[in-house]
C-alpha cells in the first residue's frame, strides 16, 4: 500500500503540473504537438528515475553541506544519456527538442523531488514516487499537447482529425495559447478536486444523520 501510495501521489494528487505548477516552462514550450510532449515526458521520466534512485542510494553518505552539487551531478549524468540516446536514435526529433531536453538538468520537478524525497527515503518508495511524478508530467503534457494541437492544427500525432473544412486556431500553437491551454486545464483539476470533496463531505454528513436516526429509533 505504501509504494502504491508513492506511485499515485504524482499522478493526481500532487500532480507536477496541474497541482505544483512546477517545470512549466518546458511544459510551454514543447506542448504544440503530441509528440514533443511525449518525448519530453519520457526524457523527464528517465532522468527523475534514474537520478533520484542514485541520490537516495547514496543519501546515508552524503554531506549535507555539498548535497546541491552532487544532486546536479546526478541529474546532469542521466540527462546525457538520454540526449545521447535520442541524438543516435531519434535524431529528428532530438534537433527539434535538443535545447529543452538539455535544461530537463534545471526542472524544477527533479530537483524538488530529489530534495524533498529521495534524500529522504529508501530506494523502492524514492522509485515508485519519482515513477508516478514521470507518468503524471507526461500525462500533463499529454494531455495539453493534445488540446493545443487538435484546436491549433486539426492534427494528432500529426494526423488530421478534423473536418477538411476547420479552421485552425494558430493561437493554440503559439505561447499564449500554450499559457491559455494549461490555466484552464490546471482549473478543471481544481473544480474536480473541489466537488470530490464536496462529495466526500455530503456523504459523510449523511452517514452520521442515519446513525442518528438509527439511535433515536433504537432508544
């Protein structure tokens, strides 16, 4: 129960982009099509792994007075690999993204989770937590990159989805339109969470008056 609740905590509850707000920038600037956002997620999702596992692994030896340097060292190490990886193997989309898949070194998410988490706990939780951030920032961008990409060029995954006669709206691949997808989407989450617990409420506010019921009938 204990890794699923570290793995669920990033997809929803404390979802990166929807709930923190945090790494937005490439969030931004990479969500015009689906695709950049899901090459993103996953380059994300490897280095927040693969550096907050090794973090964790080394947190008992650690000095505290230099753990920022070696937390870079670590995040820097991973990003490589998967810009080299994706230079090799991806090497169209590595020259549309190269800039943005070098600054995942300053993402705000790895470094919060490094700091916040890793640092703190075992290997395993620190796993299945930096897992369920990486799956719950691509879904983010998923998710954004989709809306942004249908409204801005009738397209997914660079197929045409829509009506031969849609306009597109360019405002949805531009920044603006980037900044308008994510408000409205991270207020939907918020509007879903609130009447979740609305609901939550109500129930638990009925149970109580049917107990109450229940001990007037009784006595």
């Amino acid at each position: 129960m204990g890794y699923w609740n570290d793995f669920t905590r990033g997809i929803w509850r404390e979802n990166p982009t929807f709930k923190m707000v945090i790494g937005i920038c490439a969030t931004l600037a990479v969500s015009n099509s689906v695709v950049n956002g899901i090459a993103m997620g996953f380059a994300t999702t490897f280095v927040l792994v693969g550096s907050c596992v090794i973090i964790s692994a080394l947190r008992n030896f650690t000095p505290e007075k230099i753990r920022m340097p070696i937390f870079v060292v670590c995040i820097a190490t991973f990003t490589t690999i998967v810009s080299m990886i994706m230079n090799a193997y991806l090497l169209d989309l590595y020259n549309v993204m190269k800039l943005y898949i070098s600054l995942i070194v300053v993402n705000c998410i790895i470094m919060a989770r490094a700091e916040a988490f890793a640092s703190k706990n075992p290997v395993p939780n620190t796993f299945f937590d930096a897992l369920g951030m990486g799956v719950g920032y691509t879904m983010a961008l998923t998710i954004i990159s989709s809306v942004r990409e249908i409204i801005g060029n009738g397209t997914f995954l660079g197929m045409q989805v829509m009506p031969s006669t849609y306009q597109p709206v360019l405002l949805m691949v531009l920044p603006p339109g980037a900044f308008l997808t994510l408000g409205l989407l991270a207020g939907l989450a918020r509007f879903i969470d609130t009447k979740a617990e609305e609901r939550k409420k109500a129930s638990k506010e009925g149970v109580v008056e049917d107990a109450g019921t229940s001990s007037d009938i009784t006595g």
